[in-house]
C-alpha cells in the first residue's frame, strides 16, 4: 500500500510542476501538441485497435452487457473520430487568459476579471476509452495538467491512447507530465487520488451513480460531479406525430449506452392513442423492451408491467419505461422527482408549453423538439466535452475547454492608498 502511494505522490508531483509550465504555455504549443497528436492516433491505429481487442476480448469473458461493450469497442471510424476531435479543439480559441469583465471604479482603480487555468485535474471514468482523449486534450487546451483513471475494462486501448497524447506533448516541447493516468486497475489508487489534495484542485467523476457517490463521500479534493444520465421525452398533446415518432426512436435507439439516451417516455393523456401505437411498435421491432403502467400495457399486449423503480433506472440498454401523465405539470413533477438533472426533452407544437417546460425543467440541458442525444460537447459546438455535469456550482451542462477554467482579478493603481 506504500508502494501505491508514493507511486500516486509521484504523479502528482509530476503533474503539479507540468501545470506550472501550462499556464504560462503559448496557445500554439498547446494546440501544435493536439494536432500531433491526432496525427500520431492515426499512426498508431493498429496498436490502438489491437489494444482495444485485448479489452475487448477481456469484457466479454466477464459477460460485460452489450451496451457497455459498445461503449468499449473502438474501430478506425471512432478513432478517426477521436482524431478529429483533438484537431476541432486545437482549432477553438484559446480559453485562458481572455479578459471576462472591467470596469473602473470612481477612485481611478481599473479591475478586469481575466480567465486561468484550474491546476491539476484527477479524472475518474469508467469504460468509453475515447474519454481518454477527450479528458486529456480538453484539459490541456485549458492549461491543465491531468491525472487520468480509466476503467479497468479499457486499460490497453486508454494506454495506447494515452501515448498518443504524450508523443504530441513532446513534439510540441511541453511535459508529457501534463497528461498522465494511474497505471494500475487497483481501485485503491482511486481512494489516494481523492485525498491527494496538495496536488490535484479538482476531481472529475463520470460514471454511474456508485462511482459518484463514492467520490463525493470520500474526496477531500472539490468534485465536479457527472451523474448518470436519466433523461426523459415527453409527448406533449400538441406534439406533432410523425415528430413524435422519430425523434423519440433516436433519442432510445441511435445508441443505447450513452448517458443522453432517453430512459423514459412521459405521453400526454390527450396525445391519441393512435398516434403512440406506431412509436411502440417501432420501438418493439427495433427490439426494445418497454415497461409501461397500465394504460400504456393496454395499448400492446407485448408491454412489460412498469414497477417503482423503473422510474429511477438508466438503464444504458434498449429498455424503456413509458407512463402516461395528466398534462404538462405532471410531466414537470415527473422530471423533477425522478431525473438525474442530465437531460431532458419536450416535443410539442405549442411555444408557450416548450417555454414553460424549459423553465422549469430542474436539468443541465432542456430540450425543444429534438433528441436527448444531443446532450454532447460536439454538438454544442464544443469540439468535445468531458461529460455533462448534472450539479450547479462552476459548471453545468457540457463540461468543454471553457468550463474547465476558473478566474483571477487583476487590479491597476497609481499609488492609491486605502482611506
């Protein structure tokens, strides 16, 4: 156990000084470093798929679900993805140093509020290898040095990922300290780098509700949470119906594993039954389960009986729990009792029902007419994002380059003296 511990200091000190050397970095260091980058993930397909198959061949053995699988595979589309999302970030404009605020005070003092790097930045996620590249290239845009802990699922392909990002560092002459990861799937090194707080300024948990909980019981370093993604859709009555259909099949169906991925479908009591019919029944073909309360049961014999608790699971699979409520404020109810606070989504013909919906929908990001499976950095325009972040203090919603910065004020006298 000391052994791990003076490994896990060691890293820290290591990041600590890199985040030194960051925040004085040029913006064309740090962007040359993420465009090499990319290059070298190019280079290095091979390996990485190679890497990923040894995961990959590891997960299934464990009977690890379908869902997570996909979310564990990597092939040369979605490593051509993560390439070109190392270049989209190396493009945005550089987050720290922009002056946010000034102003002058009557007394002739100018303030200006100017953007800086957090420090030192612990993330813990579970299985997506490509949060590897995303978490480092994300951190380092922003000044940020990074300690990185990958599922033990995706330890090879995180790895050769994680080189990648280091050959890029050091063609572009900055510490390759500034991206490291625990090389080791001992959960105890979990446990040191919570407590590791004259290193690291801030954990960034994204997993499941355990995993998260865990953190924020145990960390003595401030933690940026990522909740599981319980998100719903609700069939408005003014919903239009060929909408309706569509966007609820890809906000379940596109890809099931991801945290936007609605987990409940809230329908109106006035949306016709002859307008849901044809959703169920794509969804069924689709092969998805659906857990239904009565009045959604009786719509097709093929229904599963909703229980309690189906309301408060992310399920990350092709399930969904579908109920009927009494009009907007009993969706509303709905949301804000059993959400996660992730993403949430109203469709509907009706401008004044979106607004009220997006206005008191307690949620990172709340939706008009359109799939929960937007809830992503890119979408955003972001390039990429760590996660979503489902609390409210720092930031909320896609966690970019941007949200990873803090600020300092700066003050400018000529000889004032307080009276």
């Amino acid at each position: 156990m000391s052994e791990l511990k003076a490994q896990m200091d060691q890293l820290g000190k290591a990041a600590k000084a890199a985040a030194q050397d960051l925040a004085l970095a040029p913006a064309e260091a740090k962007n040359n470093a993420l465009k090499a980058a990319a290059q070298a993930m190019r280079a290095q397909l091979p390996t990485i798929l190679e890497a990923n198959k040894k995961d990959m061949a590891a997960a299934e053995a464990k009977g690890i679900s379908s869902a997570m699988l996909d979310r564990l595979a990597l092939d040369p589309d979605r490593i051509e993805a993560m390439a070109k999302g190392l270049e989209a970030i190396a493009a945005f404009p550089d987050p720290v140093g922009k002056s946010l605020e000034s102003w002058e005070q009557p007394n002739g003092l100018k303030f200006e509020k100017v953007s800086v790097p957090l420090g030192v930045i612990g993330i813990i996620y579970e299985s997506r290898p490509n949060v590897t590249a995303d978490a480092g290239a994300l951190c380092l845009k922003a000044g940020n040095a990074s300690i990185l802990r990958g599922g033990s699922e995706s330890f090879h392909s995180s790895g050769a990922i994680l080189t990648c990002l280091q050959i890029g560092l050091e063609s572009a002459g900055l510490p390759i300290a500034a991206i490291q990861r625990v090389p080791t799937t001992d959960r105890a090194a979990v446990g040191h780098l919570l407590t590791m707080n004259d290193y690291v300024d801030l954990i960034i948990p994204r997993g499941g509700r355990g995993l998260i909980e865990r953190i924020q019981t145990e960390s003595r370093v401030p933690v940026l949470a990522h909740l599981d993604g319980l998100c719903h859709t609700y069939l408005h009555k003014s919903a239009d119906p060929k909408m309706a259909l569509e966007v609820v099949l890809n906000a379940k169906m596109r890809r099931t594993g991801v945290c936007g991925a609605t987990e409940t479908l809230l329908v109106d009591d006035a949306f016709a039954d002859d307008d849901l019919k044809p959703i169920l029944k794509r969804l069924i073909a689709k092969g998805c389960e659906i857990r239904g309360d009565t009045a959604i049961q009786a719509l097709d014999k093929r229904i599963n009986k909703a229980v309690e608790a189906d309301w408060d699971t992310e399920y990350l699979d092709a399930i969904i729990s579908i109920r009927k409520v009494n009009g907007l404020i009993d969706a509303i109810a709905h949301i804000n009792r059993h959400g996660s606070h992730h993403t949430e989504a109203i469709i509907t013909e009706d401008s004044s029902a979106a607004a009220a919906f997006q206005q008191e929908v307690d949620a990172g990001i709340v939706i008009h007419n359109a799939s929960t499976q937007f809830a992503d950095g890119g979408q955003f325009g972001m390039g990429a994002e760590i996660g979503i972040s489902t609390g409210k203090l720092h930031a909320r919603g896609p966690v970019g380059a941007n949200q990873l910065t803090s600020y300092k004020y700066l003050v400018r006298g000529n000889g004032h003296a307080r009276p």
